[in-house]
C-alpha cells in the first residue's frame, strides 16, 4: 500500500528563511525518482534547483509559481511506493492518521556541507542520478528518501536534467487527501510557461523563469510576442517592448472616451492627450491609499517609459538581499574613500602581447585582479572583516575575490576562491565561467558568499568614477571606472594617453589613511607599470 509523505521546503543554508516559487518541475500525477529536482526556487543568493528526497508519484503542489514560502512549509506529497497509472493504488492513500508523514528524515541533516563546499568553490559531492526512468516502483527502505538532504543547490548531478517526465496516458494520481488540501497548486501552465515556438517547433530555447514571470505580471501572452534573442529566444526587452507598445496603444485609445481615471502627471499628460479630462483624483479603486496600483493597467508603462500609475515593486529575493547589505554597510560600516587617475596605456598593452603570445586568453578584469591579489599580498589589513561583538579586527589568510556582475536578475557578487593561488590566466577562466552562471542564475550559494574583498568595474557603464558602498561584511572596494583617452602628461611631454580612475572604499577601522593610500597606489603603479606587477610574483 502506497504511503503519502509531505515533502516540505528545506533549510537551505546561509540562514535564509525563505525562498520564492519560480518554476514547477513536476507535474500532479507524475511520477518523480529520488533525488530528481521538482520545483525551481529563488533564495536571496541565488536560483536552486530543490531536489525531493522520496520517490513515487507526486499527488499534490503546494504553492503557485512567484509565491513566497518559509522554510518547513508543505512543497508537495508523494505517493511513496506507487508508479505512474496506478492510480487506484494512490487513491486515499492518505487517508488513515499518521499517514502523511513529516519530512524530518529527509530533511533533518541539512546543516554542515555547505561549510566543506565553500572552501573549494566547487559544487557539492556526487550524488545519484535521477534521470533513470518514469517509473520509480519504491521499496520500503527507498521510501525513507535518498539520505542526501539538500543544501542551497541540491544533492546529486540530476541538477543538470531539465527535461519533465510526463505520465502515459490514462495515468495519474488519484484524488488522495493530500491533493484535495493542495491549495495553491498549479496544475496546468499559464499562457507565459511557453517555450517559443510551441511543442511543434522542435528544440527551442527555454525562456527564462524571470522574463515569463515579468510577462505574467502584465497579463501578456508569450506566444504573442516575436523574440529577438538567438533562435528566436524570448528576452526581458522584448517582453518590456510589448508592454510600452501595449500602453502606447491604450493611451491612444483614451481619446475616444476612455481614459485612465485619477489624476495623471505631466509626464503621462505629454504621452496624449486623450486621458486630459480624468480629473484630479485618486487613481482608480484606491481611495485614500497612496501609492497603490488599480486594475490591469497595474504595472504598465507609458510610451516615455514612466509608469502610467505609481508602482510599488516588493524588495525581495536577490534584489532585497542586496538591498539589506548595503543598509547594513552604509549603518554599520565607517567607510572612507581615496581615489586616483592612472595611466593605463602600458597595461593595455601588456594584455595584447599577451593574447597575441597564443594560449588562452586573459581578459581586463582578470589582469585588475591579478593586481589585486599582489596588492592584498602586501597590505594585508584590507583582507579582513570586523567582529563587533567580540570588538576584534579579523585578518584572513585566503583571498576570496569578489566581483560585481549585473544581470536580468540585479546586481550579483560571484566570488573567486582562493584567488591568491590563480595566475591571471586562471582568474580569467574562472570568472569568465563565473559571469556565465550569474547570467543563467546557475550560481550556487557557495559562489556568491564568503568573499573577503571586492571589485567592481563600473567603468563598463561608461562612467568614470564612483564611490562604491562596502560588500559587507568585507573591508574594502576597489573601484574601476572607464578607460577612456585623455590628455596626459607622459616622460615630460603632453600626450594622449587610455586613462582610469580607481578608487577604493575601505573600513576605516582596519586601517588608516597611509595604508588605503599605499595599497591605491601600489594598484596604480601596477596598471601603470606593469613591470611592478612582475616583481612581486
């Protein structure tokens, strides 16, 4: 006889609390192995593929995608002992007492890998495949689940296997109690669950969670809407083209009667004058709440790019845990700030005999690093963090190198372990692989956390300086603007020379003045003359 169990959403490590439905994996009625990934979450450090520690047919989802769940919180019931089509065996499996069990034995160990995985910077252990078929006809002992209980990104290599495996027809599971409470589940995809193209056009590439969720959020069909990305892959600009479009559109609209009720701003004004007469009041269906959005124009944008409403966006997930640091930093952190101009020229250079030389090639950013690292070598005080409640300076042997990537998703921190031990083509491989997974929200928590000093090249925006804010809880920043050509005075003559401004923010109770100001210096003498850089090697 099949046994329900409740597999609920696990500690994932790092102290978070919660984590965000993203995408199901599974289906109702389908029939899942151990260890196999079934739901997709978004934790404040990164996307994790959470993997169900039973096997047997799934009977009930708990949660629709985009919700927001606590830890120990219901995810699904399996049907522990049962394969796909049985379902008279499933039915009312859950009915007797204690037949839904906790998952304590799944999820009980979860502390304590997390700590071995981030020194190596590798993902965790092997574990066993769960690609191995549709069927899983559990005994009794694999009914007590795999034993590899999750941290942050899963147990075993089937992270990699994306594709779902579907029921035979005629199969699924019946209508146990655990699906009847299944409140928030899903069980069919919406209209931006797509893959462009449709189940015709062969293989496609899968959009990504963060693009359908923006296309749910304004009521757009995917299917709708002509990607501009390779093979005709679905991009976030696409989906905000249509949404401007869309809101053009309505606009124009209003000119025949309909109008957007409330008061609107100049800026929406100036868009058309169609909507002129809506009066000076509240935005529609908000009386006396300012601030709140109404109806299905929640969300949408006008032609200039300004919401036709004002728009309220949650800070959570990734966003709000950036958020929170930099609260954190900027309240508990006394940061300071030095900057200067450097003559890049030579270092230019220097990487084109390099990549010209054969072999792999080495980018800027991984040179800046190297750079780094022989910095930190010399001035170790900024390699540290503060211990206020034991009110100690921490000095750290290893440098976990950090640096700032933007994404779909926001700003990211992948880190580079143990970047004093890299050449600078090694560096160069590694964030190159780093920036990758960041695009793809493949990174795992332990290349997001445990950094022990920063960099951040802003110059890629085009801006020349900047005051960074302190990753905390590190002690200092390096900052990286633009590397542009400028008048410079060069072996005593006036010459147009690639000029950059590096600044560094540092915890000005690791250190004083003279010692931010030695270590800013040496980094500049080294992009300058990269011959120093070779010295200390």
């Amino acid at each position: 006889m099949a046994v329900v169990r409740e597999f609920t959403l696990p500690d994932l490590g790092e102290g978070l609390t919660e984590a965000t439905v993203v995408r199901w994996l599974v289906e109702v009625g389908e029939a899942v192995a151990v260890d196999q990934p079934v739901v997709e979450v978004e934790t404040a450090k990164a996307l994790v593929d959470v993997p169900c520690p039973y096997g047997g047919v799934v009977t009930a989802r708990f949660g629709d995608e985009g919700a927001e769940l606590p830890v120990g919180s219901p995810l699904l019931t399996v049907a522990v002992g049962t394969q796909a089509g049985a379902g008279g065996e499933t039915a009312g499996a859950g009915e007797g007492a204690g037949a839904r069990e906790g998952a304590g034995a799944g999820a009980g160990g979860v502390s304590g890998e997390a700590g071995g995985v981030a020194g190596s910077g590798e993902d965790s252990g092997p574990g066993e495949d769960a690609g191995s078929g549709a069927g899983v006809g559990a005994s009794a002992g694999a009914a007590e689940g795999s034993g590899n209980v999750l941290v942050g990104y899963g147990t075993s290599a089937a992270a990699g296997r994306r594709r779902r495996v579907r029921p035979k027809a005629g199969a699924g599971a019946a209508g146990g109690p655990g699906e009847a409470s299944g409140a928030g589940r899903t069980e069919a995809p919406g209209p931006g669950d797509v893959r462009r193209g449709g189940p015709a056009a062969g293989p496609v590439p899968v959009i990504s969670p963060l693009v359908r969720r923006l296309a749910r959020e304004h009521g757009l069909d995917l299917r709708e809407i002509r990607g501009s990305g390779p093979e005709g892959l679905i991009l976030r600009t696409d989906v905000e083209t249509a949404v401007r479009a869309r809101a053009a559109g309505t606009q124009a609209g209003a000119g025949a009667g309909r109008g957007v009720a409330g008061a609107r701003t100049g800026a929406e004004v100036g868009a058309g004058a169609g909507g002129a007469g809506g009066g000076a009041g509240r935005p529609s269906g908000s009386p006396g709440v300012p601030g709140s959005v109404s109806g299905a124009e929640g969300g949408a944008v006008a032609s200039g790019g300004l919401p036709l409403e004002v728009e309220r966006i949650p800070l959570r997930g990734m966003r709000g845990a950036a958020a929170e640091k930099f609260r954190r930093s900027r309240q508990e952190i006394p940061d300071a700030t030095c900057w200067v101009d450097a003559d890049a020229t030579e270092l230019l250079a220097a990487r084109r005999d390099m990549n010209a030389a054969g072999g792999p090639k080495v980018s800027l950013l991984a040179l800046l690093a190297r750079v780094c690292t022989a910095a930190l070598a010399r001035y170790p005080q900024l390699n540290a963090t503060v211990d206020p409640e034991a009110n100690e300076i921490v000095r750290l042997p290893a440098v976990h190198l950090g640096f700032a990537a933007q994404t779909d998703r926001g700003l990211v921190v992948p880190v580079v372990r143990d970047a004093h031990r890299r050449t600078a083509e090694g560096l160069s491989a590694e964030m190159a692989r780093l920036t990758e997974a960041a695009r793809t929200g493949a990174l795992g928590l332990a290349e997001l956390t445990h950094g022990t000093f920063t960099l951040n090249n802003y110059g890629v925006f085009g801006v020349d300086g900047s005051t960074p804010i302190i990753n905390h809880p590190e002690a200092a920043m390096l900052g990286v603007g633009r590397i542009t050509a400028k008048p410079w005075v060069h072996e005593g003559e006036l010459a147009v020379r690639q000029v950059v401004q590096l600044s560094l923010t540092f915890d000005h109770r690791v250190c004083d003045g003279g010692t931010a100001g030695g270590f800013l210096r040496f980094v500049a003498d080294c992009v300058e003359r990269p011959a120093v850089l070779l010295r200390t090697l």
